[in-house]
C-alpha cells in the first residue's frame, strides 16, 4: 500500500549518496500529499536520510517542510532517529498472480501442489488440448475473478483434500479426457454462475455450492456428492445424479434428457421446473420430476423445441448468456415468473448455509496486499541509460571472470560458477548478455550472493531487460536470434543466451545467504525458462540433492529435485494447515550459521506486457 511504499523508500535512501539521500515532493506532482493539505496554497516536503543501512531497524532522518500560505513561505526542520520497518512477505502465497497488470493468466504443463492466487479478471488453467495438457492441480486454487478449468486433471491421485474457491465464475466446458473432479471430502465455492459441460463427474464427496446459476451436463457420481444452488439451475445431457441436488430458484430440463430419473439420489427445488412439451421423452420427464415432490402447479412447459441449454465443448464465459437467454425465453413462453424459495436444509446443519458460503469465498478471495516490486527507476535513470552497469559474460572456460567484469574479484567466482556478490555489486542488479560458449557444456551457474560482512544480509533486486529475439514456432518450440539486426525486435530474456537454438544442459541460478533476491521482468519482455534451468537456494539444493554440486562449482543432474524430495523436509503433516508450506525447523537449525534455507526468490512480471514461460521441461523454480 502507499503507505508501506513510502517507508520502503525512506529505508532504501543512500546516506552516503548525494544522489540517492532524498525523497521530494510538492502538493501540485502527481501522487504528492496534496489530499492531506486542503486549503494549503503550494507546499514542498524533503526527507533526507543522514543516517542508517537498508538493512538497519533504526534510521536518522531530516524532514524539511516548506509551505506557501497567501504568498508568505515558511520551513519548518526537524531531525530524528525513527525505527522503520515494513509489512512482511506473504510466505504462505507461493504461486500468485497479483491482478496488479490487467492480464488474463493462462496455465499448462504442472503440478500444482500448494495453494494458487489468482486475483486476475480472468484465469485459465489447462489448454484446450487432448489428453492432459501436462497440468495436474493437488492443492486449493483461490480465484478472485473468473476461472476456466480446461484439460486439467483433479488430484488424480486422489488422496489430497483441498478447496477450489472462485469469486466470479466458474467454467468447465473441455472435456478432454481429464477424469473427475476429485476433492476427496473438499468444497467446490463459486460466487457467480457455474458453466459445465460434460467434464468433470464430481466424485468422493465432493460437494458444490454456487451463489449463482448453474449449468451443467456432468452428473456426480457417488452418493456423497452434494450440489447446491442458489440461482436457477440447467441440467442437460444422460447422466444421472447420485448425490443430492437443491436448487433455491427454477430448474430447467434439456429436451433432449433420456435417463430415466436424472437424480436418483433426489433433488429439491424452491422455485418452479420448467420442460418442453414437443420432447418426446415430455412425459418420462415430468414422471420422474414429480416423484421427487414436485407437484404438477410447479411444473410449467413451453412448445418451442429449438431451446436447448447445452454448454458446448469449449464454449468460454461468453456461453453464459446465450444460455440464461435460453431459460428467460422457456420461462416467458410458458407464462411462469422467476421464482425463489430457499430449501438447502442448512439449519439441520447437514450444509453450509448461503452466508457462510458468501463469508468463505470473501475470506478465501480477501482483499489481499502484494509488495508492488515494480522498480524500473532503480535501474533505468530518467534520461533512458541503466544506472548499474549490465553483466555481460561469457562462460568460455579459460578467460577467468574478474578479467571480463573486475567486480567479479574476490567473490569466489571461477570459470565454473560466477558469484554475484551484494557486497561487490550492491543492492540493484541488472543482467545483461550471459551465455556458454565453450565446453563442457553441463553445470555452468550464476550465484546471487546476499551474504554481508556485518552479517545483516541485504535483499538483492535483479533487472531481467530483453537480450534476445524470440518467435513460437509450435507448441514449446521456439526460435531465438542475438543477431544485431533483429536487436531493435529484442523481447525475451534468457540465462543461457546463446545465439540460436534451444539449450538443454543443465544451467543453474542459486542464491546465498538470507536476504531475498527479487527477478523484476521489465516491460514487454518474456522471461524464458529453459530445459534443465534450475532456481533455488544453493543450501536447498545442498540438502535435498548434495551431490548435485561439484567440487569445482558446477551443478547438473537437478531434475532429480522431486516434489517428494522437497515433502520430506517440510512440516507437510502439521496441524495447522498454513504451516505445512514450512521447513521443518531441524532442516532449517542446520544451516543458520552458513547462510540459512530459504525459498524467498521472486520472479515478478509487474508490467502488464510482462509473461513468464516455463514451458520446457525439466526446469525448477523454487520460490514464488
């Protein structure tokens, strides 16, 4: 928030850097004080920093205040020690999306085994694709806009429990073999409308509530499998409901439904039914319709055949209101009015009751804060050119790194692995043209080194500027050009950029120490993960795969990272459930004196023309 936004700055002043000690503003700039001085003519504030490290709790400060009333100007100057401190990361967020960049997110190839934030309009998980467009989600997906789960196996494995909570809608119309929606005694919350297909049989007590309409030709498999609706509901399609269904508002029956009772396992309706006479299967419809309670006043028909209330394969968001348009119009031509009762049996407390499924979304989507990591004028001064200097670098294994760049002296570096150091480089670092040009072509790493001598490690924050050219070819098959003539068309970043081809050795990104290293995307550029490309901490990889490191710094065989590897050194069977995304506390005791265990790597594509891809295989990200 802006108020965190500005003691983060005042930490980050430089007292030692004439050009980097103060903060100005005046009452007429954009983002200025001047909602908090109504009736002030022109004033002007600047805060200097005398005293105190990044690092440091305690900071001395100069404020400056100069204020114009009826052309008479008078400054008030006061000095003081303040102690500063800004509000924590949110650990528990793993994989977010902040919704900060107006994007929509579109996700395939991975699992998903911690909770997922996405606060975005849109969000799509899975491809239109067969099979199973390599995604498979295992833990909760909190969603604040509309979700669209496409080709995306459901805890395959069956044996997690997890919520898929969804502020706005939720679309489920691709059925590309995936299987069913397993949440294995988990709830599925949706604050709009709910547009099904025939994916998903829900199964293994997996109970549905939908504060608005819902559509669907899916049905539920196991008896333990409970629907509730608020709105009106559409059913369509030949598969049955074994699990109870209650439907607050009108239900509508496709023409085309043939099951003999499509819910078996019963369904209670407050408003009225709506079937078409001309269906030949009319009267089995209205049969079975009535053997649930449904006295004949309630059921009302209309003759028009050319109604349906299908949700094709792969229709989007925008098949909702063809769809509601369908149900008004059956509803207009046989004379009914929308009609509403509330009937999920919640004061018997065998469901949750509407409020609280309101309340759970709310909590669950929250109004949530992200540090806004947009730093842009750290790196680029306002004239265009980098206020660091670029890391330009060639692992051609015989020129040693401090004769290419002499910050690299004395940071450890060798032609193996090079060490950017904090203490060498500082806080803000901008990565240029890095590549292999010489064998052996396995295990060459970059080590961001956030170790200070005092021992008040410092955050790291790394500039990721576009070094090369890339166009798709086809599904995960790129083409890269470094070529002087394409530099003007440069719009993706890449850690091993070599001039062409895709690179499959192993190449590694590792930090040191306990400060966190933050990867800012810059705008229109696309960060590019490559096959093998492993990012982590080095006292992470050290613990689950020791004899990943070489003795002459190199690292390979980091595929061998296994999510059961990563489980056996996190609290994954604790009580309490937000702390199960936690090291156990042995893990981490044993690296407190030689740099900490962390995961506090952030690649953050804060520009809405940013994209991270991390299509290729075999590539690990060990952070948020």
């Amino acid at each position: 928030n802006s108020e965190n936004a500005f003691v983060e700055a005042i930490i980050n002043l430089e007292p030692d850097n004439e050009s980097k000690n103060k903060l100005i503003t005046t009452g007429s700039e954009e983002g200025g004080f001047a909602e908090l001085a109504a009736g002030l003519g022109d004033y002007k504030v600047t805060i200097t920093k005398l005293q105190g490290r990044s690092g440091d709790e305690k900071h001395v400060i100069k404020i400056e205040a100069e204020v114009v009333v009826d052309g008479e100007s008078s400054v008030v100057t006061s000095i003081g020690e303040f102690t500063l401190s800004s509000k924590p990361y949110s650990f528990d967020r793993f994989f977010t999306s902040t919704g900060y960049a107006p994007n929509d997110v579109v996700m395939s190839g991975m699992n998903i085994t911690s909770t997922m934030y996405l606060d975005n309009e849109y969000s799509q998980i899975g491809s239109s694709q067969s099979g199973n467009a390599g995604i498979n989600i295992k833990a909760e997906v909190i969603c604040a806009g509309t979700l669209s789960i496409n080709n995306a196996p459901i805890n395959s494995d069956g044996t997690e429990t997890f919520d898929i909570t969804v502020g706005n809608n939720l679309i489920m119309t691709y059925n590309g073999g995936q299987g069913g929606m397993n949440l294995n005694g988990g709830r599925i919350r949706v604050g709009g409308n709910l547009i099904q297909g025939t994916a998903f049989n829900y199964k293994n007590d997996t109970d549905v509530y939908v504060v608005g309409d819902f559509i669907s030709g899916r049905p539920s498999d196991d008896n333990n499998c409970e629907i509730y609706v608020n709105g009106d509901a559409a059913f369509f399609g030949n598969e049955t409901y074994r699990g109870k269904v209650y439907v607050n508002g009108d239900v509508f029956i496709d023409k085309e439904v043939n099951t003999g009772d499509k819910f078996p396992g019963g369904i209670t309706v407050g408003g009225n039914v709506y079937l078409c006479s001309a269906s030949s299967f009319y009267s089995a419809q209205k049969s079975w319709i009535e053997s649930h309670g449904i006295d004949s006043s309630r059921i009302k028909t209309y003759s028009d055949s050319s109604i349906r209330f299908e949700a094709k394969q792969n229709e989007n968001e925008s098949a909702y209101n063809a769809l509601r348009g369908n149900m008004d119009k059956a509803r207009s031509l046989a004379g009914g009015a929308s009609a509403y009762s509330y009937v999920w049996p919640s004061d018997s407390f065998t469901c949750e009751s509407l409020q609280n499924v309101k309340a759970k979304i709310n909590e669950k989507v929250g109004n949530p804060e992200y540090s806004n990591w947009d730093m842009t004028k750290k790196f680029i001064n306002e004239d265009g050119t980098y206020a660091v200097t670029p890391i330009n670098y060639k692992f051609d294994n015989s020129t040693a790194p401090e004769a290419q760049d002499s910050r690299f002296a004395g940071t450890g570096s060798n032609l193996n692995q090079l060490v950017v150091s904090a203490e060498k480089f500082g806080q803000y670092v901008i990565m240029g043209d890095v590549r292999i040009t010489a064998g052996t072509w396995d295990g060459y790493n970059i080590v961001f080194d956030t170790t200070m001598p005092d021992g008040n490690d410092i955050d790291m924050y790394v500039y990721l500027p576009a070094n090369c050219y890339m166009t798709k070819n086809s599904e995960t098959s790129y083409t890269f050009s470094t070529a002087e003539d394409d530099e003007d068309k440069f719009n993706c970043f890449r850690w091993n950029n070599q001039p062409s081809g895709l690179f499959d050795g192993w190449f590694s990104v590792l930090t040191k120490g306990k400060g966190s290293v933050i990867f800012v995307i810059a705008d229109n550029v696309t960060y590019f993960a490559q096959t093998r490309l492993f990012m982590g901490h080095y006292n992470l990889l050290k613990q689950i795969l020791p004899n990943a490191i070489a003795s002459d710094g190199k690292v390979t065989n980091t595929n061998s990272f296994s999510e059961d590897k990563v489980k056996a050194i996190m609290r994954t069977t604790d009580t309490d459930v937000k702390k199960r995304t936690l090291f156990k506390q042995s893990v981490v005791d044993t690296y407190n004196s030689t740099g900490g265990l962390h995961n506090n790597l952030f690649i953050v594509a804060i520009n809405k023309n940013s994209d991270v891809n991390f299509d290729m295989q075999y590539n690990t990200f060990c952070g948020f």
